[in-house]
C-alpha cells in the first residue's frame, strides 16, 4: 500500500547569515508532499522537521534544503 501525505507547517527557528538575523527566531513555513510504500505518520514526520530545523540553526533556506 502506498501512502501519500500532504504537510503544510510553519514554525520559527534561527535562520540568516547577518548576525542580526541570527539572535531573533523568525517564522519558517514548510510545504512537503511525501510518498512512501508504506504508513507516514503526519504526526512524527511533522515533529522531526521541526526538531531538525531548531537544532540546525541553518544560514540560509537554500541550505536547509540540501
């Protein structure tokens, strides 16, 4: 069975290259279709983006999403 799940999210984590872009959170917002051959749980998937962008602390989007 194959499972399709749609998230849309937003959040705000530490993001930017200039250094005051990097002391104050600013809002993120996530887009993600994801395809498996087996269950996605919206609710655990959701979780381990949000976790991964606040540890990550990225310098740009673009980089987020490599």
């Amino acid at each position: 069975m194959q499972s399709h799940i749609n998230i849309k999210m937003q959040f705000k984590c530490i993001i930017g290259i200039l250094k005051f872009e990097r002391k104050k959170k600013q809002k993120v917002c996530i887009y993600l279709t994801a395809k498996a051959n087996d269950f996605l749980d919206y609710a655990k998937v959701s979780k381990k983006i949000k976790k991964y962008y606040k540890k990550e602390q990225f310098l740009t989007l673009e980089e987020s999403l490599e």
